[in-house]
C-alpha cells in the first residue's frame, strides 16, 4: 500500500486548460485585443514551453511569466506591456477553479486512507487562490508550491524539500500522480519513488522517462494504490 501520495494540481484536480481560456480571454479584452480561438490556441502553445524550458533550468520563473506574452504579442504584432498582461492575468487566474472530472470523488476516496501532498510548479498566489476556490486543502497534509520551495519539478532538489518535512517518510511507500511526463514522472524518476502518469487523451510516452502505472480516468487509481 503506497503511505504518501503526491498529486498534482493542474490538469490533475483541477482544469487548468478551461481556467487559462478563461483568464486569458478576460486578459485580452481588458487590453483591447480580440480574443480569437486561435489566439487562446497559440498562446496556451507557447506557454507550455516557457515551462518546460523552467523545468530543464534555461529560464527563471519570471523570464517564463513575461516571455510568454511578450512572445505572443510580437507574434499579434500589437504593442503591449507583458508585465501589465502578466499582472491583469495572474488576477483573473487566480480567481474560481473547474475540476477535472472525477477529482473531487479522487480525494475523497483517497483522504481517509493515505496521506496526501499536494505538489505543483505553478504561481504561489495563483495556485492558493485556486485551491481556495476550490476548498481543497483540508485533503492535504501539506501543500508544496514551487515557488515557495525554490525548486521546480522535475528536480530532485524540489522532492528532498517535500521529503525532508514528511515525519518517517518512506520512498518505497511513495507515489506520484499527475499528467506532465516531463514535470511529475520524470521528477517521480529523479527522486527515486513510484509514479503514475494520468493520461486520459492517450497521449504517446517519451523515451527515457520511466511509467510505472498510466491511467486515463482518476477513477482508477485508488486500486492501484492498495
């Protein structure tokens, strides 16, 4: 039976793809530019690899937060602040939350039977609003945000932060669940604990990071944890 289990926060519990649609379509209208379909595609395109360039180390979490606009609006060829895009953004996102489907049942089920961490890379302020929001953070024995580590997953160091403050932690009795292979199972992979990959569009593994459980619906993963 897996003791401690890690989840992650985006795309895991909750929507993050609907909350950043959301956030950005208010972002660009408050700045006066048309929120097209294929805007709100591109952006979320360019953002996901701001992050992922923060996870391999070749940009600081600020450079991420404005390069992403500033890429953007160079792209729209229109002349906007990214700071103030970044400011008007991280506002709106911070506010509400939508679940992803069968989360809430998730904790439930899990809370009385396994100690549970929460482990996200996102914007402390954004991400404790969402929680908030959402009412979550009773299931959790503590919430790790990157930010407030000074780490990021997948580096080990992030995972040594949260082990070190767990009473008697085990690794052998620990697992981490979440959707990104480069940000939750690879960092699983690092620091040396069992991983399951939520998965629910089928998306394709990348080579050399190692899946130890892959599921595509949450409703899944209590009998794996037994």
């Amino acid at each position: 039976m897996k003791k401690t289990v890690f989840l992650d926060l985006d795309d895991t519990i909750l929507d993050f793809q609907k909350a950043e649609h959301a956030a950005l379509q208010k972002t660009l209208k408050y700045l006066g530019i048309e929120p097209l379909a294929s805007t709100l595609a591109r952006y979320s395109v360019i953002n996901k690899r701001q992050w992922e360039l923060l996870e391999e180390g070749k940009l600081t979490r600020q450079q991420v937060l404005h390069r992403r606009f500033e890429i953007l609006f160079s792209e729209l060829g229109v002349n906007v602040d990214a700071k103030t895009a970044q400011k008007k953004y991280e506002s709106e996102l911070s506010k509400g939350h939508y679940f992803v489907e069968n989360a809430e049942w998730l904790l439930k089920e899990l809370y009385p039977k396994h100690d549970l961490y929460l482990a996200s890379n996102g914007t402390a302020v954004v991400q404790e609003g969402r929680i908030k929001s959402a009412g979550i953070a009773p299931y959790f024995k503590e919430i790790f945000i990157s930010q407030n580590t000074g780490y990021v997953k997948p580096q080990k160091e992030f995972f040594d932060y949260c082990f070190e403050r767990i009473q008697n932690f085990k690794r052998e009795e620990a697992i981490i669940i979440g959707d990104s292979l480069t940000s939750d199972i690879r960092g699983g992979n690092n620091a040396g604990i069992e991983t399951c990959w939520f998965n629910p569009q089928g998306k394709e593994r990348i080579e050399g990071i190692l899946v130890d459980y892959e599921v595509r619906s949450l409703k899944e993963i209590p009998a794996l944890l037994l």
